[in-house]
C-alpha cells in the first residue's frame, strides 16, 4: 500500500489493532500515543518507547499496510502537511470556463454526500445518549468552526438544560471548565491547523471522568484522543477556507434524531423556554410604560 493512500495513519492503525500482536500493539500504543512526534523518530526510538524491538516496529508498519518503514514515515509527513498547510496553498481555481458558483455548488453536495456516507446510525444513537444523560453540556469550536458549535448550541438549549457555548472570553476556557468533569459532556469542533484548546478541553474531560465527543477532519484533531466518541467529515471545500457543509449535515441528522426519540422532553422543554420569553416580554413592556410615564 501506498504512503499516498488518503486513509488517515490513525485511522489505519485503529483499523488494525485487532490484527497486531501484542507486541505490535504495544507499538500502536505509543504512536497514538505520542502522534505525529513518535513515528518520525527512529525505529529504534520507537522500540525503546513501546518497549518492543526495532524489528517489530517494522514489522507493525507492514502489517497496517506499509511498504515499509520509510513508507510509513512518509505518510505520517504528507498528513502533517496536509493538516497545517494555508487556505491560500489549499485554494484551487476552478477550470476554465468553469463558473465559481456552479464549482462551488458541486463541491459543497459532494462534501454532504461524502459526510453521510461516512455517518453510521449506531454513531448518532450513542451521540443523542450522551447528550440527553449528561449533567451538563459543554459545546465549543475554533475559529472559523465556532459558527458551527453555536449552532448545535442553539439547538440543543431547545432540547435540555445546561448547555453551555464555550469560547475565550468573558473568562479563559480554562476558567469557565475548572469545576466540570463527572457525568458531563464536551463536544469539539476541531479542524486542520488544530486549536489546541481543544486538546486540553477532551483531555481535561476524560481525566476529570467527564466525556467528549468530537467532530473532525479525516486528518484527525488530536483531541480525539480523549474522545468517546468520534465523527469524522470531510472539509476540502472551494475557496480560501475549508468547509464545515459535511459538519452541519451531521448536526442537521443528530437534531433530527433526538427530535424522533424524545419529542415528550422537546415539547416540554420548548412550553418552558415559552413561558420564559413570555415572562420577559411582559416584564420588558412594564419597564417602558414605566419609563413613559416618568419621561415629560
């Protein structure tokens, strides 16, 4: 197999865990482990890291499907590449005669169709479970990805309680998750050229007996590490910044599903946020007729 077979190296040693010797997987370990730093290294590094030896370190690169150690390395590159490189390395100006909007339109279906047929029912089942058995709720995403988390934030505050949308201010991440950990939920939008705020909020989780769930590119956000589970969409869109079209298909089937199952609790939860506007409607009004009636 190729180092330009586009199936992430992650991905593929995931894919082969159960194939590997226990040595060989105790290589797999400390490369996932310490990625992309690790397989970089030398093979005997690599052994001494896994405690194994460096012929099973080559022997674990054939058997996930390399060439060979130096083929490995080479794949292990590319992604590094792929996953730092610029919107304007990435733009591609569509053919001659092409128009940008038609380009555009067919990029962006292709992206829906590529994310759907890479989502599994089973996938959104487990989602919608954490989501609904969590205490609280925390959503967060980058720079450009924050649009998207606020839009599974939206949604989700019309389903439960205690769903918060994290970002750097009015207090550091790091303020605002000190306390959360224990039967709590994180879900992270991380794409390539990685915020590693969103490392530490997964990490944080899952050492703090909290979960996450994380929504990445086929590069794989090291924040998936930490993760219970993980979705994984394509982003190469058309234009200077990757699309998250893949990104809100997914959130549109995991509103829909939790509307399915569990539409007693929405009902309830939508009476509630009701009352609530209404209430602040009515208190709004009384303020200005208040302030009428003082004003000459």
């Amino acid at each position: 197999m190729s180092s330009h077979d586009p199936i992430p190296v992650r991905n593929r040693i995931y894919g082969h865990l159960e194939e590997l010797t226990p040595a060989e997987r105790r290589v797999a370990h400390a490369i996932l482990g310490n990625y992309p730093m690790l397989p970089l290294r030398s093979a005997a590094v690599m052994a001494a890291e896994s405690e194994t030896s460096p012929a099973t370190v080559v022997r674990f690169a054939t058997k996930i499907g390399f060439d060979g150690l130096p083929d490995f390395r080479a794949a292990v590159r590319s992604e590094l590449e792929g996953s730092t490189q610029s919107p304007f390395a990435l733009y591609q100006a569509p053919a001659e005669g092409v128009s940008a909007s038609v380009a555009a339109a067919k990029s962006v279906l292709s992206l829906i169709t590529d994310a759907m047929q890479r989502l599994k029912p089973e996938q959104i089942d487990e989602a919608a479970t954490l989501i609904l058995g969590a205490k609280r709720v925390w959503v967060a995403g980058g720079r450009f990805s924050h649009g998207v988390a606020h839009t599974l934030f939206a949604h989700l505050n019309l389903f439960r309680p205690g769903v918060r949308l994290l970002a750097p201010w009015p207090a550091p991440v790091a303020d605002q998750i000190a306390h959360a950990g224990r039967d709590e939920l994180a879900i992270v939008f991380d794409f390539r050229r990685y915020d590693p705020t969103a490392e530490f909020i997964t990490a944080h989780f899952a050492g703090s007996r909290g979960r996450s769930i994380v929504v990445t590119d086929p590069y794989l956000s090291r924040a998936a590490q930490h993760a219970a589970l993980t979705f994984v969409v394509p982003i190469e869109g058309f234009g200077l910044v990757d699309s998250y079209a893949g990104a809100l298909a997914v959130i549109d089937v995991l509103v829909a599903n939790l509307v399915a199952k569990n539409e007693r609790l929405i009902t309830q939860r939508s009476a509630a946020i009701e009352r609530s506007r209404e209430h602040a409607m009515s208190v709004m009004e009384e303020a200005l007729d208040r302030t009428d009636h003082v004003l000459p």
